[in-house]
C-alpha cells in the first residue's frame, strides 16, 4: 500500500513527486512511456513566463508567477540551465496598443515586476532584428528560457534519491475506490494507494473521469514548432512574442539555453492525444508569422521541426485539487503554458493538500540538491586533463555536432532513472539533437546502450515500445 501514487512522469507530475518526497511518505510514479519527460514536457517553447497573460486571480496566474520566482533557485539547486533573458511582447499597429496596455495592467496587477512599455526607438536598440513595422512592446525582464527535459529530469532523479519510486512502461487502465483507498489496474498488475495524483497530461480528464461526477473535457492542441541550428542562436537575444489571440501567445521567437533558435507554435486543436505529427501547412504558418515580428530569419539554417500537444481544459485554467466527490483523488488537469513555469508552485500546491490529508512529517535528511551531468566544456584545461586521467571516456566525442562525449553518455545511462533509449540518452546529454539529427552518433550510442545495459543490439530502441531501429538482418558475419 501506497501514501500517494502519481499518474505521469511529465514535469508536473515529478515536481510533485519531488516536493511529497520530503516527508515520510511512500511514494509512486506510474508512467506509461518508457522514460520521464515523454509527452507535453518534452514538446514546449521552453519558456519561463512572466505572468502578464492569465486573467487576475487565476491559478494560473498565481502558480505562474510564483514558479517564476522559484526556478533561480531550483536550477541553482538541481543543476539544470535556466536564464532570465527577458522578453517582449510585439505591437505592429498603434490601434492594438490598448490591447499591449491591458497586458502590462494585468501582469502589474498578477505581480510581476519591472514590466515596461517601450516603443520603437527602444525596442530595435534592443534587439535589432525586430521588424522595422514595431509601433511598441511589452518588455518582462523576469521572463526567462530552461531545459524542459534537464528541469524534469532533476525533479524525477532528486525524488528518487529521496525514495520515490518510479514504474515505467505501466500504463494505467483503471481506477477504483476501495475501503483504505484506491485500487489502480495496470498493464503490470494492480496498484494501492491511499491518495492519487492525476498528473496525466491530455489524459488527465479520462483518469479524473473514472473516478468523479463532475466531467473534465481535455483538449488535445497542437503546436508545431521550427529549432534552427545554433548558428542562428544570436538572432534575437530575448524571447519574442505576438500579441496574445484566442489561442494563445501565438507565434513567438525565442533562443534556448543551448543556443539553438526556435519558433512556434502553432495552435490547433485536434482529436488524437497522441497526435504530434506535423505538416508542411503547419511549418509554413510558424515561417510567416515568426517573420512577421522578427526580421531576416536564417531559415536556411531551420535543423528539424516538432509538434507537442497541450492539454487544453474548457474552462481555460488549471485544475488543482481533490474531487470533490472522490477525496483522497487530487487532480493536476489542464496544465498548459504555463504549466512548465509553474510546475514548481504546482508541486508545492499539491503538497500541501496530501500533508494536510494523510499528516505527513518532514523527514531528518531530505536532499534538497542534485549534481546533474558533467559538461567536460565547463571545465578549464587542467581540470579537463586530470579528468581524462581518471575517466578516458570523457575524451572519446560520440555525437560530434553537439561535442558530447562517451563519457557524458555512461553517466546518462548508469544515474538514478537512467538512459534506456537513444531518446532517453538524447534527453541527457544532447547526444542528437545537432546539426545532423542524430545522424553520425546514432549507431556509436546504440553500441554503448547495447554493452552497458547487456543487451543485444536489435534490443535498443528510439524510445521505448515498438521503436527498435534494428528490424533485421540482411548479411551474415563469419
């Protein structure tokens, strides 16, 4: 019997996870991909908000600027890249600048600091490939850029040191009330809990379903995104935004804090939860209307193209909380942007409702920190010498567009919740994600895979399931 179980390994999910895992409580992560960090999480703008775009008074706003002001210290704490680079929000017509007012007054009344309103002058100062058309911007110094997979996978690996566990390839089937709880079926077999966190991302609405009178509906929207090759890094120096529409922030512009470029997303809402296919139609409207608020873009320089899906709630906030006709059962729903910046707040949010319900103490010797992967990059000569000395590996490069080394993979593979796929080493380390897609490294990192996990290489795959890259034989070896 479990204190608490946890339906997803999503960012929400493992804030959540690691926030409960500093009390005395026995806690599980069902994930039903083969990998923390599979679905929403790892398809984002990668973006840190402010808090000017949700309407007063929400949770979204509230947990919004309340994650903004945790994620220094988090990425201080658990090693993973953050930086404030600020943004602006563009106003190409002098008779939309009400609508960059309403904005800046919401965002003052949500709490968040320094906001400014600049106009042309000022804003092609500072950044000078913004469109000659700008009349004005909304400028959030605090808004920020972070690794979406590097943030989950702290939150998962600092849980897990605490004691959390976590069950992968365990997709959840159903959910029942019992006399001490809930009784959770899985594809491996049946769970107990006294309480339940539904942290399932564009699923969370079947789960809470089950379970609830009251009925969620869960959209699926896609976003289909562009990520230019480091080369294109410098175009803008801040994250630039559109005017927010009915569907969202639009199409904004933004460095990553690898130095990659990316532009996105688009906003549809579709039918499929696993829907994350992207068309030429779509890739062309990210284009045009990236190039409508910033200039020159280097598209030839555009490396590979994605789409992730939002888990859209019809009541257009997030749904945090027990059900109220099912106690016990707490819902994390409906988390879309920003439901990255907020993960934090989120974890803290819920908590507290399951400290208050099973009277959960603190332990003596929580570990509040976390070391994440060495960046032999980071280090100055010497060190990188007496580093090779004791661990040669680090000076073997296997994915060269992104100089990561064998060592840095070894490392990815044998952490708390380690590398099983060649997403899963990408994930960690980079190794992929450059320039020629994955096309040099692939096979050395298979071998790798293959050798540290003892297993045959027709055994690894991409990522889990049905995606093994080895389907056959075509010539025998003597």
């Amino acid at each position: 019997m479990y204190d608490v179980i946890i339906i997803g390994a999503g960012v929400t999910g493992t804030a959540c996870a690691r926030e409960l895992s500093r009390y005395e409580a026995k806690i599980c992560v069902l994930e039903k991909e083969e990998d923390v960090c599979c679905g929403t999480s790892k398809a984002n703008s990668a973006i840190v908000h402010a808090g000017y775009d949700a309407a007063e008074g929400s949770l979204k706003a509230k947990l919004n600027v309340r994650g903004n002001l945790m994620m220094e210290e988090l990425s201080e704490k658990l090693d993973f890249p953050f930086k404030r680079n600020g943004s602006l929000v563009i106003c190409l017509h002098k008779e939309d600048f009400s609508k960059l007012e309403t904005l800046y007054e919401r965002g003052r009344k949500n709490g968040v600091k320094g906001l400014q309103i600049l106009y042309r002058e000022q804003v092609k100062e500072m950044e000078p490939n913004i469109t000659d058309e700008v009349y004005a911007a909304l400028y959030a110094p605090s808004a920020g850029i972070v690794c979406p997979f590097a943030m989950n996978l702290a939150f998962a690996e600092n849980a897990v040191v605490n004691g959390a566990e976590f069950r992968f390839d365990t997709e959840v089937q159903n959910i029942r009330k019992t006399s001490q709880g809930w009784e959770i079926e899985t594809s491996k077999g049946v769970f107990l809990t006294k309480t339940v966190i539904n942290a399932a991302g564009v699923y969370a609405d079947r789960f809470h379903n089950m379970v609830g009178e009251k009925k969620l509906c869960i959209t699926p929207r896609r976003g289909s995104y562009c990520l230019l090759d480091k080369s294109a890094g410098t175009h803008v120096n801040r994250t630039v935004f559109s005017l927010p529409g009915k569907y969202g922030k639009g199409i904004l512009v933004t460095p990553t804090v690898h130095g990659n470029l990316l532009l996105g997303p688009t906003a549809e809402d579709i039918e499929n939860k696993e829907g994350t296919n992207t068309s030429a139609q779509e890739l062309e409207q990210v284009i045009q209307k990236a190039g409508m608020n910033v200039k020159n873009l280097p598209l030839r320089q555009v490396i590979t193209s994605f789409a992730g899906l939002r888990a859209h709630e019809e009541g257009d906030d997030f749904v945090i909380g027990e059900s109220e006709d099912a106690p016990g059962f707490v819902d994390c729903a409906g988390i879309e942007s920003p439901g990255l910046t907020a993960a934090p707040a989120v974890g803290e949010m819920v908590s507290g409702i399951l400290k208050k319900r099973l009277n959960l103490k603190e332990k003596d010797a929580f570990i509040s920190e976390r070391k994440g992967i060495l960046n032999p990059a980071a280090l100055d000569k010497e060190e990188y010498r007496e580093l090779l000395k004791k661990q040669p590996a680090y000076g073997n490069i296997i994915c060269r567009c992104e100089m990561v080394s064998e060592g840095e993979i070894l490392d990815a593979i044998h952490r708390p919740l380690g590398a099983r796929s060649l997403d899963g080493v990408k994930r960690r380390t980079r190794a992929g994600m450059g320039r020629c897609q994955s096309g040099f490294c692939s096979p050395k990192t298979m071998e790798i895979l293959a050798r540290e996990l003892g297993k045959d290489m027709a055994e690894i795959t991409k990522c889990g399931k049905n995606s093994q890259i080895i389907l056959g034989i075509n010539k025998d070896t003597f």
